[in-house]
C-alpha cells in the first residue's frame, strides 16, 4: 500500500467508542475467523446472492450484485441525502449506495479489518467524500437525533437485540427516513429441535436474535416505525449456502491447508447443513419514521398506547 493510500485511510478510518466496540470481541472473532474464507470463495459483499428462478445460472458475484442494488432501491435517497450503513462489512454495499445515488454515506462496523478494508474501497473507488467509515459498537451508536435519510442493513440484525436496535434507529432517522433491511429470519415458530440443528452455525457467528418476520414487525411498530413494504426473498436467496459449500468442496485442499483438514471439513458441513434448512428464509423490510414524528418520546408513548 502507498503511503498515500495509508494515509488517507487514516483521515477516513474514526474509532467510535472503544470501550463499547471491546465488548464486541466475540463478533471480532468471529469474523476473523472466516473472512479469508469469505473473501476468497463469495467476495468482499457478505450476504446472500439474488437468483431470479430456478433457470437462473448467475455466478454468484452477479447474484450478489443483484441483491445489492435491489436493497439499495429501497432506500429512495438522492444527492444530498445521509445513509448510515449498519455492519458494513467490506463497504462495497456504502461505496454503490454513494456511487448510484450520490448520497453521503456513514458506513459502521466492529471488526477493525473490515472497516480499514471498507476505507481503502471507499477511497479506490473515488468516493472518500462521500463515504466516511467508522469503527463503533451497533449497540452503542454515537450519533444523535435525526442524523440520517436512510438506514441501511445487510444481515447484521443478527448480531443484535432488535428491540434494543429499532428504537435506536427511529431516533437516528430523521422524520419520513427510511430503515431498510435485508435478513435472514425463521418461517415458523421455534422449537427446541430447530434451536438444536441450528446451534453450531449460529455459533459459529455469534448470533444473538434471529427472529420470524413477524417479530421483526411487531418490534418496529413497537418502537415507532410504520411498516412500508415487506418481501419475502427465501426463494431468491435460498441457494446461497448450498453454492457456497458446492464452491468450498472443490477447494477442500486449500481449505485444509488454511484450517486443518478436521476443521475445514466442518466448516463446509456448516454451511451445507445451513442451506439445507427449511425454516429458514430471508426478507427485505422496508419501514420509516413517520414525517409527522416530532421527535424523542413517540415510541414510548405508542408503546404506553398499546399497553392500556
């Protein structure tokens, strides 16, 4: 790397809260974990791709592309607008969102590489000035009342309590703002033997609240957002670890040399076993603060309503 590149990723790179982002670490770690992995066989966009049938043959960097730019619709922002891109991973999502809208983007995430990654994107790509990446905890957002037009979100929901999430977004999006997600969710309710066949892989990524559509719902109402639109993506999407683990198996030597061949063996049964479960399917949803919302206590007060 030149020394200018490193340079001016360090004016791009902030640290937000160090103390909050140390609680972090097993996420960290995670990741650390199976980024070499991701990157070498999927790419640096970490969600799941978008196949439009069965007939459909898109290599899998297409098929991501393809639920990128559909999520990034959804945000209905334009030049002067302000997105914040929740768990923006290796930024190549913020860096699209700037370069086809031409909104300025704050893009965060907790693991450290990631975000130096999505800083030096940003600036290859020519749009440093529009896409500002922090390193901070999702549970402890610095920013304050009606800071953005648009939030966005790629399967990071996972790794928080959406109850304890939602409400944050309301108060960071100012009013008519848009919080956009795509994510993996359960179709039926839980039951012990689905917790049981699921463990190892949410394990695996420290998976705190996995959630059916409906709770998802229900919580943003709860928390003062009004449901917009909501599609079910499973049969786009459900094929994404099944390539994954089918492009992994051709590569089981150099997986073996990165991981031991006992633990590389694993980790492609993870993620064939994940794609092997019916319960689960994905969803985009589209909800907003209301344009009448007036400020801090909305959602409180919704909340007090509904009790009585």
């Amino acid at each position: 790397m030149t020394n200018e590149l490193s340079a001016a990723r360090e004016v791009i790179v902030m640290s937000v809260n160090d103390a909050a982002v140390a609680s972090c670490d097993d996420v960290v770690r995670a990741y650390t974990e199976i980024a070499p992995l991701a990157l070498r066989y999927w790419g640096p966009e970490l969600h799941y791709g978008f196949w439009e049938d069965a007939h459909d043959t898109s290599p899998i960097e297409v098929a991501v592309a393809r639920l990128t730019a559909i999520v990034i619709e959804r945000l209905r922002v334009g030049a002067g607008g302000h997105v914040l891109d929740l768990g923006c991973g290796y930024g190549r999502p913020a860096v699209e969102v700037a370069r086809t809208t031409g909104a300025r983007v704050t893009a965060v995430d907790v693991d450290p590489g990631a975000v130096a990654a999505a800083a030096e994107h940003a600036h290859r790509a020519g749009l440093a000035d529009l896409v500002r990446v922090a390193r901070c905890d999702g549970d402890d957002l610095p920013f304050p009342e009606n800071s953005f037009d648009a939030v966005l979100s790629f399967e990071s929901t996972p790794h928080f309590e959406i109850g304890e999430l939602y409400p944050r977004i309301r108060r960071m999006l100012r009013p008519g703002g848009r919080l956009v997600v795509e994510t993996p969710v359960f179709r039926e309710t839980v039951t012990p033997e689905l917790q049981k066949r699921v463990a190892d892989f949410f394990d695996l990524l420290r998976i705190r609240s996995f959630e059916t559509t409906e709770t998802h719902h229900e919580t943003a109402r709860r928390s003062g957002l009004e449901i917009v639109e909501t599609v079910d993506i499973t049969r786009h999407v459900d094929g994404s670890f099944t390539r994954l683990a089918q492009r992994l198996r051709r590569h089981e030597d150099e997986l073996a040399a990165d991981y031991g061949a006992a633990e590389a063996g694993r980790l492609i049964d993870l993620f064939a076993d994940w794609g092997r479960v019916a319960e689960i399917g994905a969803m985009i949803m589209v909800a907003r603060r209301a344009p009448e919302d007036a400020g801090e206590g909305r959602g409180e007060a919704e909340e007090a309503r509904n009790r009585a």
